[in-house]
C-alpha cells in the first residue's frame, strides 16, 4: 500500500493529525478510552470560572486536550478530526489553529466573566454550578471551526444552516438547563457551545483574510484549500 496519500494529506492538515495525536495520547494517559475521568483529573486540568479569580489562568489550556471518558472521548475525537480538519484545508493552518484557540478561550471567559459570575453573584444556583464545575474538552475549539465553516463553505442557504445549528444549540442549552440540574458539566458544555458557534461564524467578518475567502466563495467551479 502506498503512503504517498497519507503523507500528502499529513502535509496538508499538520494541525489536524497534531491535535488528534495529543488528545490521543493525553486521554491515554488518563484511560479515558474506556473509562470515565477521574474526579482528581478533572479538578487539576479542568477549567472552571472560578479558577481565573484565583488566578489559576493554565486550565483554560490544559482542559483542551482531555474528555469527561468514555463516549464523550469518541465524539470529540471525530468531531475535532472533521471540524478542525475541514477548517485547515479550506482556510489554511493558520487560520484553523487561531480559530480553534481563540474561540476556545475567548468563549470560556465569556462563560466565565459575563454569564457564570454575574449569575453566581445573584444566587442564581445554575449560575453557581456553571461558576465552581470544572470541565474539560476541545469543543468550543472545534464548535468555533463549525462555526467557520458554515460561513466560508459559499453554500447559498448558509444562514438558514446558521440560524438552525444556534437554534438547537439553543435549545439543548436551555434543556439541559431546566431538566438536568445534576450534571453540571453538561450544563457548562452546552453553554459554552452556544457561544462559541456564533463566536467561530463572527469571526469570518473579524479575521484579515475574509477578502480572499470572499473570492474562493465566488467561483463557482471549485474550492482549493489555502497553503500557509
């Protein structure tokens, strides 16, 4: 079997197979492939709201690369595999990996400065748990890329996919919210993908490069990926 492809496609998306390669071996490590993280792991490299007032800032980073275990694992692997690989060919590595990270940490300081705290100051008990519950995982990174990518992939019903997406974003959030009050990491989850979705389709409008992905959208006979 020949490895000319593979290697073609290894060269094309570095950051893809990077990132799939270290959320790989971190949930290794952690034995989260066939087992639900353990408390002492999620309290050490989870992200909560709280941390930044403690001035425990590393955790908006080292949350990125592990899972809650188990299925959680399987879905943000492939999820990360298509989101942020789709976002690297069509928009370049560059641009994918600012996408990723930025919309990751800037949606969890949103979630922590504008929603978790003020609603944690009123008493308000869901925005207490959104406030203290560490979380992990790379989903607002690659909810970001989807986000993205519904903007750049030229489609002429791309705002009614938009609008769909945030509405069951939405409604998962607000379901998860009313219903399921004893499983505060999923709250914190879904919270975080309802802002992170726009943040990534924003971005379109925001990033210096949005000229040139303007004219890729125009031809109407193919779309190239970007080298960097």
């Amino acid at each position: 079997m020949s490895l000319a492809r593979p290697l073609a496609l290894l060269r094309q998306l570095p950051l893809t197979f990077t990132l799939l390669v270290l959320m790989l071996v971190c949930n290794v490590a952690a034995k989260t492939l066939t087992e639900l993280l353990r408390p002492a792991w999620q309290k050490l490299f989870g992200f909560a709201p709280v941390d930044l007032w403690t001035g425990e800032w590393y955790p908006l980073f080292s949350s990125l690369l592990l899972t809650t275990g188990r299925f959680s694992f399987y879905a943000s692997f492939v999820m990360l595999a298509v989101c942020v690989g789709l976002t690297e060919r069509r928009c370049g590595t560059l641009r994918a990996l600012l996408t990723f990270l930025g919309v990751h940490v800037v949606a969890l300081l949103i979630l922590s400065i504008l929603v978790a705290w003020p609603l944690a100051q009123l008493g308000v008990g869901r925005g207490q748990l959104l406030f203290e519950t560490n979380d992990v995982g790379p989903s607002a990174g690659y909810y970001g890329c989807l986000g993205l990518l519904v903007m750049v992939s030229g489609w002429r019903w791309r705002k009614t996919l938009f609008l769909g997406i945030l509405l069951i974003l939405l409604v998962r959030a607000s379901w998860t919210w009313i219903e399921i009050p004893d499983q505060p990491e999923r709250l914190t989850a879904d919270v975080a993908h309802l802002i992170a979705f726009p943040l990534g389709a924003l971005s379109f409008w925001l990033f210096p490069g949005k000229r040139e992905l303007d004219q890729q959208n125009s031809s109407p006979v193919r779309v190239t990926g970007q080298q960097n």
